[in-house]
C-alpha cells in the first residue's frame, strides 16, 4: 500500500449560516432559502501528533475516543476526511473555535464538520473539490440530525446567498437591500429533535401536518420571488407567516414568540425563528440601519443573550 506524504499542521474555515426561510419544509422536498454568515467564522485547526488523535472543542479538551455522543459529527467527519486522503494511520491534534454559539440554529455542527475536513485536507495537500466536501460535510451532519436536508453543509460554506431543494442547491440572485437582525434566545435548540418530533408527528396525522408543510413551501416560494424583485414588505409578511405555521408544528417556543413580537413592535417588516427551533435563533428584516438599531435594542430588552447584523445588498449569481 502506498504511502501518504507526511502530514502538517492543517487549517480549515467555514462560517455560520441563517436560515431565512424553508426550514423543516425542505426535508419534505420543497425549497429552503438559506444565507452565509461570513463575519462569523468557525475555525478549526490539526496539528499531527503520536499517539491516539485529541480534540479541544466547545468544553472538552481530551482523547477524541472519550469525546463522547455529542462529538460524534466531529468524529465522523475526522474519520472520513482521513480516509478521503488515505491517512488513516495518521493521528492529529483537533482544535476548533467559533465565533458563535453552539445549538442556536446557525450551523454550528455542519461548520465544525466542514472545518475539520478542511484542515484535514489541509494537513495532506489534498485537494477537493466543493461536490467532495459537500458529501463528506454531509456523512457527519447525517450523525447529527439523523436525516439531514444537506442545507447547513452547502451554506456554512457559499459565498452568496443560496436556494436550497432535494439535494440541489444554487446562488441564489436577490434584490432587497435591508438588515437581517439575528437574535439569540440564549435556548439552546436541537435541530435532531425538532425534525424527528415533526417527523413523528407528519406520521401520525399526515392530513393536519401536510398542508402545514406544504404552506411553508409555498410562503417559501413567496419569499423567493420578493428577493428577486426587491420587495422587502412582502418579504417580511412571508416570514411573519411562517413563524405562525412553524409555531402550529411545535417547532416554535414561548421565548422565540416573544423575541418575534418584540422584534414587530419595534418595527421590523416581519421576523420568525430561524433553523431547527425548540430554541435557538430569531431574525428579524429591518428597512434600514436606524430601524435594526431600534429592532435589536428591542431583541436585547425582551430577553435575547446576544445579537448580530447582516447587510442584505444586491447580488447576482451567475448562470
């Protein structure tokens, strides 16, 4: 068997993610639109070491063997990353960093997935190629979310906003300039428990949670073409609308409803939980600069643990 070449220190990056609409729908096969959070990097690092592979992650800091179940995406996507090189036999030294919290519906597990592949990669000089990582991104979110959409994996690591539907995804061109407001509930979500709730529940009564999911499909599509013709109201009228069908599923939460009429009264053109839900993240669509000011001093008030902006601006994606 041939050899790999000697491993270095290896770097990857990705970057958070928000889900503006489609979420739980786009498991179901309709379209989901998510956009790349650039100033909010994860950061991961891998050193080649003797002996058993290590990660510093989050809270933990030990044998990546003791890691434990809340790990295992990190683990997988070590493990296949090493065996997309051939380097196996070659342990390293994990370490990751985020510059956003964990479980909040931003991404966190596909970006520290994608991270660590790319420092994997990194590590062995090897290239790949954006469909490679994008499978390899996906075999650790499938640990995590159990039947995951592929929409984190594409978009922790898009330069422009995307459309995301049955495993396809494109940049997506936009027209609406305003300000995203992104609003921890400080809650920490689960994205796997939330689609497998749903899951059980579509099951069990499929004629009153079918259409449900079908109107997030179509306020999705509604959403879709407001971008692309600029219009920001009927934007944020769609993403009212679909807090409302998300919260009749059981995704939303008291404190989420909460942060998303504080975030109306204070003027937002329409705000709604963003990703998995049962905690986690609000965002809110602001006009303007001086209304996201006044949007996310309302979020903080009405309980938020932290917030961030997100400049929407004109883009084009190429054919």
């Amino acid at each position: 068997m041939e050899r790999h070449p000697a491993a270095r220190v290896g770097h990857g990056r990705t970057w958070a993610k928000t889900i503006l609409m489609g979420e739980h729908s786009v498991v179901y096969g309709h379209a989901a639109v998510a956009f790349p959070l650039h100033a909010l990097e994860m950061r991961a690092t891998v050193t080649p070491i003797d002996g058993p592979s290590t990660l510093a992650s989050l809270d933990y800091d030990g044998p990546l063997s003791e890691a434990g179940p809340r790990f295992a995406p990190v683990v997988r996507a070590f493990e296949a990353a090493r065996e997309f090189t051939g380097g196996l036999e070659q342990s390293f030294a994990i370490e990751t960093s985020s510059d956003f919290p964990h479980e909040r519906g931003l991404g966190s597990s596909a970006a520290s997935a994608g991270a660590i592949i790319r420092a994997v990669l990194d590590a062995f000089g090897r290239q790949a190629t954006d469909v490679e990582v994008l499978a390899l991104t996906n075999l650790a979110e499938q640990v995590a979310h159990v039947r995951p959409s592929g929409l984190d994996a594409a978009t922790t690591t898009s330069d422009l906003p995307i459309r995301f539907q049955s495993g396809e995804m494109r940049a997506l061109s936009q027209q609406v300039s305003g300000v995203l407001v992104i609003a921890d509930s400080g809650i920490h979500g689960s994205t796997r428990d939330a689609v497998a709730g749903l899951r059980e529940r579509y099951e069990a009564d499929p004629d009153a949670v079918g259409p449900r999911i079908n109107r997030l499909g179509a306020l999705t599509q509604a959403a879709i073409e407001a971008l692309d013709a600029g219009d920001a109201a009927a934007l944020g009228t769609a993403m009212d609308a679909a807090h409302a069908v998300l919260a009749e599923l059981g995704i939303s939460i008291p404190a989420l409803d909460g942060l998303t009429r504080a975030a109306r009264d204070a003027g937002a053109l329409g705000a709604k939980l963003s990703g998995g839900g049962l905690g986690g993240c609000v965002i809110a669509l602001a006009a303007t600069d001086t209304d996201a000011e006044a949007v996310r001093a309302a979020l903080l008030e009405a309980g938020a643990a932290q917030t961030w902006t997100y400049q929407m601006r004109a883009s084009e994606a190429s054919e």
